[in-house]
C-alpha cells in the first residue's frame, strides 16, 4: 500500500483535478491521501476535504516543502510513500509500475522511483538529473549550461531522451516514489530548503546509504510543470539560487561552497540579465536583480547553519 503526499500552495483547480485522477485509476493501491495545505489562501484545499480516502491538514502558512512533506509522511505509515505535485494528473499503471518494480526482489536495494511526466502534447520531460557537482553547479553560475552545445555541463539529463528505463542520480520531486523504511532512515527531508533542492539533498543521502534511484519509462503520469511557485518568479529565483548554495555548503568542501558563492554573487546576476536582454525580459531582469538581494540578505543564516 501506497500513502499519497501532496503538498498544497494556492494549486487552484489542480489539486482537485490530481486528486480525481488518484482515485480514478488507483484507489485499491492507497492507504492515504495526505494533503498538506501551506497556508493557502485560494480555497483549493476545501474542495477535496470530504473526498475518500484524502486526509487534510492545514499547516495555517507556507512551511515549505519539504518541512510540509514531513509532516504528511508522518501522518501515514503506509511501506510506501508517493510525494506527488498537485499539478500532476496519474494515469492507470502511474502506481502499480513502481510499486511492482520496487517489490520485485532483485530490486531490494532501489530506494526511489521516478517515471515518465508528459505535458499537454504528451511531450515527455527530461526531468531527471545528475548529482550535483562544483563543476556542475559552477557552469549553471556562469550560465554555460543556457548554450545548446554545454547542455550536458549542467546537472540536468537534458540531452537524454527519457525514453528508457535505467539508474539515475535524481528523479523530480514531482512524482517522487519512496520506500518509507529509506525515507525515516536518513531523517526524511532537510526543512532548511525550503523549496527546490530538497529531494536532490534527499538523493545524495539515500545513495550515501547504498540505496539507488531509478526512472521508469513503463509508466507515465501528467505534468503541468513550473508549479504555483511561478505565481512569485523572483522568489522562486531567490529559492532556486538560496537552496543551490545550501546544497553546495552541506556536501562540498568548504573551499568549494565558498568560491561558487562568490561566483554567484559577482558573476551570476550580470549573466542572467544578459541572458534576459537577449531574450527581451525587462521584467525578467528586474525579478533577477530582486532574487539576488533576497539571497544577500539570507547569507548569513546559510553560513552560520552550515
């Protein structure tokens, strides 16, 4: 059995049409459907309050995340545990593909599971992505990776296809299929991201452990992508570039984590606002320039917790 987590942040008719699509295909595979609303002031939450099988907490403000995500993971106690976007839609086989594969006895030590996410042209996603590296996280800071020929420098599989089923470092927290036992035991996610980098973090650790990830093309669920955090471009520029750093200064050394610091704040802003004026995003520069004064201004905490 399968609990369901699904953090909600102003998801509007999403979370609604997510909820519809779990028990349309899959309500004989779920012990739970725990909805986690961060303090959402749309009133999607109640739309789904009285369904089956769904649980509604209310955190009463935005949590975050993964702090959010813990507290539905402790709210079940299911062998299995699916963190799934409200802007997602499941399909048929969205469960029963993982949950079959991550039975399997061969496959004792896989830890998490990602499949498939297509769009609205049934367009798959190149969702997954490598561990992240200073060499990695270096080029994204000087923005290499934005040209086609140094895509694969990033940390995203972007010259991948997603079109056959193998072992990779990370699948999106989108659809996010993990064994309880393996969650609790690296403590689940680390609350100090707050969005973005969480199940990355997550991903190192469980590897550290000796467990692996896996994406599944045999299944496949809906995406919406972006999520809600597009309603607030710069401060999902700031998350973005807030939980980077923390990742850098959790698992590199510290030589490494203080030098992709300064090329963040001394190259980073004037590269993306030369990448917005050749895209002719006025708006994109200044929600770049007011992401890097949130990130300036939360340094400190970054540094003294790390």
């Amino acid at each position: 059995m399968i609990d369901i987590v699904i953090v909600n942040w102003n998801s509007g008719i999403q979370l609604k049409q997510c909820i519809d699509s779990i028990l349309a295909h899959s309500i004989n595979k779920i012990s739970r459907i725990i909805i986690v609303d961060n303090g959402s002031i749309d009133c999607s939450a109640d739309s789904v309050e009285d369904l089956s099988k769904v649980e509604l907490i209310r955190a009463g403000e935005n949590l975050g995340f993964g702090a959010a995500c813990n507290i539905g993971a402790k709210a079940g106690d299911a062998p299995y545990i699916l963190f799934l976007n409200p802007d997602t839609r499941i399909e048929s086989n969205s469960l029963s593909v993982p949950l079959v594969f991550m039975e399997q006895a061969y496959n004792s030590k896989v830890g998490i599971c990602g499949i498939q996410l297509v769009d609205e042209q049934g367009v798959v996603s190149r969702s997954c992505a490598y561990s992240p590296t200073f060499k990695r996280l270096f080029f994204s800071a000087i923005g290499l990776d934005k040209f086609s020929k140094f895509k694969s420098t990033g940390i995203a599989m972007s010259t991948w296809n997603h079109l056959n089923t193998q072992q990779v470092d990370q699948v999106i927290g989108a659809f996010y299929f993990i064994r309880r036992n393996v969650f609790e035991s690296c403590k689940g996610f680390d609350e100090q991201f707050f969005v973005y980098f969480e199940e990355v973090d997550v991903a190192k650790r469980i590897k550290d452990l000796g467990w692996t990830s896996w994406y599944l093309t045999e299944a496949k669920a809906f995406h919406a992508g972006g999520g809600t955090s597009q309603q607030v471009k710069a401060h999902r520029l700031f998350y973005i570039l807030r939980s980077r750093l923390l990742y850098a200064f959790k698992h590199f050394p510290r030589w490494q984590a203080s030098l992709l610091l300064i090329v963040v704040f001394l190259v980073e802003p004037f590269t993306r606002t030369i990448w917005c004026l050749i895209r002719r995003d006025i708006t994109g520069i200044k929600h770049t320039w007011s992401a890097f004064r949130m990130l300036g201004g939360s340094v400190g905490n970054i540094l003294r917790n790390n």
